[in-house]
C-alpha cells in the first residue's frame, strides 16, 4: 500500500464567530503562511465566504507557492455541521448560517476537494497528527474554553458515529437535574467545567452572599472571569478554592468516564482551561484515575494539548489530510 | 475481497460462575446443539477447564457434525481478561482463576483457533451478528442484571480500546460522592441501576423507616430483589415507584451519555432489567433523548436485546467468528 509522495500542501480555514484565520500547511504540519481578519458576521454567510475565499488567497500568495501544489482544504466551522454533505446547520456563533452548503461553496471556487468537521473534531485530528497525540492509536481530545468540546480517535481514525456528530463530551450528564446548559439539558459537564461556567458559578455564589476578593480583581461582578478565578486562587480566595474543587471533581468524573468507555492511551485536554497549569493537571489525573478499573489506568495519561494558537488551522488542515488519505486508501483497495 | 463460503460451523463457550454452557453455532446463528453443566467453581481452574474440554465434545456428539466441520471456538467470560493473549486475570466470579492462560490450554486441545472476551463484549457481538443490532454500524450494547456490563461496535466492529477494556459502561459515575461500587468507585451506574442495587437501595430505604410492601411480597426485608420492587411497582407501592423513577433518571443520564459520545444508531439493552417492559422502555427513551441533542437524537433507537438466554453461547460463538473474519481479511489485503 503506498501513498502519494510528491511534494503537496493544504488549506487549514478556521471559521469562528469573532475571527477567521487561513494557513498553508505542509504535510509534515509546517505552517507556511498564515492569514487572519476579523469575521464580518453580522454581513451574514456569503460576505463570510468572500472573506475566506480573499484569506485563501492571500495565504497562496504569502506563501510563495504555485496553486498547483495545494492540493485541499480543510475546514474547521463550529457544530452542528455535517461532514458528509458538507452543510453548516445553524451554529450558535454564525448566527445566519442556515444549512449552508460550505464544502460546495469553496470547493467550486477554490476547485480542489475540501473537507469539513466541528471545530473540536479538527483540533482532535490536529493534536493527533501533529502535537500531543503523535503515534497514539486510541486518544480522546477534550477542549475548554467558553464551551466544553471534544473529539475520538480511535484506531488512529476520527470516529465520527452514525451521522458525524460524535464525542459530545461537554453534554455528558454530571449531574442529575443540575445548572442549565446552553443546549437546554440540565446537568452537563460544560455547565460545570466551561471557562463561562466557572466564572458563571463564582457570580452566582457572590450574588447569593458570599464574600471573596474576585469582585474587587475583576473591578465589578460582572466582569469575573476564568482568569480572574485562577488569580484568586493563586491568592488563597476561600470562594474560588471551593469553586475550583467542584470543577475538578466533576470534570474528574467526566475524564474518568471517557475513560471507562474508550480504555485509550491519552486523553489530551486544550483550551484556555490549560491556563491553570498546574493546579489543574496533577489533581484532575488524581481524581479521574482513582475512578477507573487498574488495567484502564495502568495504560492512559493526561496530558495538555501542544498545538496553542495555532490548533484551529493544523486541525483544519488534518482535516484535510485526512480526507485525502481515506480516499487514496479507497483507492488503493478496491481499484 | 472474498470469504470462505464452505460450511464451518463455531464452538460458543460460555464459562459463569453458576454455570457453563457450551453449544455449536453455525455461521448464519443457528444453534445446532447447546448443552450445560454447573460450574464446579470450587475446584478452580484445572478442573472447571475439563468441564469445558468434556462440554465441547459433548456438543459435537449431539451436533452429528464432523471434528473437521467445526472450526473455531469463541469464549465469553467475566473480565478483567486480556483478549489479545488469552488470559483470564482475576474475575470476581470466578475465585482462584488468576491469569490463567485460557486460550492457550484450550487450543492445545481443541486444536483449533480459540478466541476470548468479556461476557458483556460477547453479548455485544452476538446481538450485533445475530440479534437486535443486525445490520447495525454504530451500536452501544447494555447489559442490566446483577452488574451493568456494556459493549461498543462502531463502523461495524468491536471497539475494544488501547488494551482490550473498553465500553466499561457501567462504570460511568453519574453521582458525584455517590454509593458506593463494587469496583471500589463512588457513584457508578452499577451502583444505581443494576437489580442488586436497585434491590439494595429499598433495603436502605426501609431499614432507615420508609413503609412499603416490599418485606411482605418477598418474605422478609433480606428477601427483595429487582423482581419484588417489578411486583410493588405494578401493585402501586409508593418507595417502589421512587427508587424505580430514580433508576430511571440515572439511567436516562448514562444512556444519554453514551449516544452524545458516540452518535449510535442503537441502543440496545438486555439483562434482566427488560423484565420491567413497558415500565422501562418508554420512559427511558424519554428521559434519555430529552437529554440529546437534535441530530444525535433523530439518528438513535433503544431498543430490547432479542437473544435472551441463548445470548451466552450465541455470543462467545459471534467473537469467534470476528476472530475468524479478521484474520481473513488480514490475509486477503497482506498476503
């Protein structure tokens, strides 16, 4: 089985609510250019798509290479979406984009195959082609930020389950009947363990009574952020311990259970969560680990994610990759 | 790619702590013969795997088939095993079996290819070939009864993680700080939804001073089990009804849960727990698609396994037969 060996690059297009960024990438996950503007969202999805299709260029064109040698696009857009048919649904963040035929858009223009997945299924594809899941079989990628997103890899391949909206880590249920999640379940581990949840629960408690110093940190209640957290708690803030212990012990229990089910070699965790270096990893392994069975602690670390910035355009281009090489190997099998 | 298509027939052994049955299944799921023993537990090992080896030839005598005609055989048993080398390492239901090298003395003398794995992963396999998940690609598989076991198939396989001990299910914690497990853990499934837990948590309640016919339908308080709390749920006793809704919400969380990692397009669960019915599956699929997102939900049904007591032998027979089929296929795109 051999794959194509010739010198070939792709597109990584990240889409995100506030910005969008293009990067040209080689196979090896070397970024040769890379472009970034603010995202027109409120001009709606065809201004966004001229936009992306300008970035395209302007990364070729940074990047001093020939349009014949970048030979895909990846795609990496918030959820929900539909790898298959390449649609956009409706994201929380794009608001306007109503089943938006993306792939078909671009691909007409930019007339080479492209590929499209969630933003945390592009980054699971990312930090295991190119950063802290390089030559791992079996790796869960768990990212916290404002919501909680995850991705499976699973016999070194990206599962995507029945309609490609699998590892929806976040909406795993932690507590029955508990906080209210933006995808209207009660209970999930993102209205717990988001960077908006944590400054979120902080508030309330505030609000409720207690006192702490994060009010006067942050200049007023509203303004409390995960950040501002993690600064209280470095200053020994009673609230923000108490808060923080909470957050780990089910954000524990929801490593702990992705375990149980996947037995993988790593669970890899990015995001602005990674912020509290160590006062999040060493107790978060001691928590998750002494919840499952030996032989499934015995093989899994947890360990951060290594790609930072530039996740959003590696992951787009694995995206890519990825795509290419399922179709080579379709190729290669039944030729 | 092809497969053979000469008649071969499987051995299905399946070793409990009470019992062991063994019987000869042919390729499309027709048990030509089935006989069982109780498992002489105490004696250990030696002795249990002569029960097995004595099983077997009895089988083949009832089956009227040719030794030549049977071509693999498939164990299920209680974990924790390690399927790739063969060794039962330290079942709870199996005292003094400690990493006893099974497919190894097995196939010295069956002298064919042995295949081993956990009981709730051969129930898997046998509902995915045989039962309720035929034709499936993506299906999670339940097993309710004194534990609560699970097995994953994506894209059509078994999904078995880094070292063989995925799809752990059972032990998803779903309380926080809550009871207390057999596998040491707090708060697992288990600890809440199988029928000893079910039966123990109306113990509680009423040694604690909860009323309730429950003593008296079952001869004494020691005396319930999941079938009396079926029996006062149907005669309208009121703690039966709590610890059944209560069951039912966690076990709507944990079902949910599974179907938002893992986009299935089934559900199925067997077990004695689908003794409850009608008391069961509607209600579940409520609470648990209410917790889903949109497109997980429309993709997913939860519905009862269909092998019923034959799921012991039938699945040990479906892991031989993906042994079998995976080492063809290897062959088909190596050799």
């Amino acid at each position: 089985m051999t794959l194509r060996t010739e010198p070939h690059y792709v597109l990584g297009i990240d889409i995100g609510g506030t910005k969008l960024a293009v990067g040209i990438v080689s196979p090896e996950g070397r970024l040769v250019s890379e472009v970034r503007t603010p995202t027109l969202v409120r001009e709606g999805p065809d201004r966004v798509i001229r936009q992306l299709l300008d970035l395209c260029d302007g990364a070729l064109v940074q990047s001093g290479l020939l349009r014949s040698q970048v030979v895909a696009a990846g795609v990496g857009c918030g959820g929900p979406l539909d790898p298959i048919t390449g649609v956009v649904m409706e994201p929380p963040n794009l608001p306007g984009w109503v089943d938006v035929p993306l792939v078909a858009r671009l691909s007409d223009r930019l007339q080479i195959p492209v590929s499209l997945d969630n933003d945390a299924n592009a980054a699971a594809l990312g930090e295991h082609r190119f950063g802290a899941g390089r030559g791992i079989a079996n790796m869960i990628y768990l990212t916290i930020s404002t919501g909680v997103g995850g991705g499976v890899i699973t016999d070194g391949r990206l599962y995507q389950g029945e309609n490609g909206n699998a590892g929806e880590i976040g909406h795993m249920g932690v507590v029955l009947g508990g906080r209210t999640c933006g995808c209207g379940g009660q209970g999930c581990l993102e209205a717990y363990a988001s960077g908006t949840s944590i400054a979120g629960r902080v508030r309330e408690a505030i609000a409720g009574g207690r006192t702490s110093m994060m009010p006067e940190l942050a200049g007023s209640l509203e303004q409390i952020t995960a950040e501002t957290v993690l600064a209280a708690l470095r200053a020994g803030d009673a609230l923000a311990r108490e808060i923080w212990e909470e957050t780990l012990d089910l954000l524990g229990m929801g490593v702990a259970n992705v375990i149980s089910i996947f037995n993988p070699r790593r669970v890899v965790l990015g995001g602005g969560i990674t912020n509290f270096g160590d006062l999040l990893f060493p107790p978060l392994r001691e928590r998750a680990l002494r919840r499952v069975m030996a032989p499934l602690a015995a093989v899994v670390d947890i360990v951060p994610a290594e790609l930072g910035s530039t996740v959003g355009i590696l992951g787009a281009a694995a995206v890519a990759l990825a795509a290419r090489e399922a179709s080579e190997l379709v190729n290669v099998v039944y030729k």
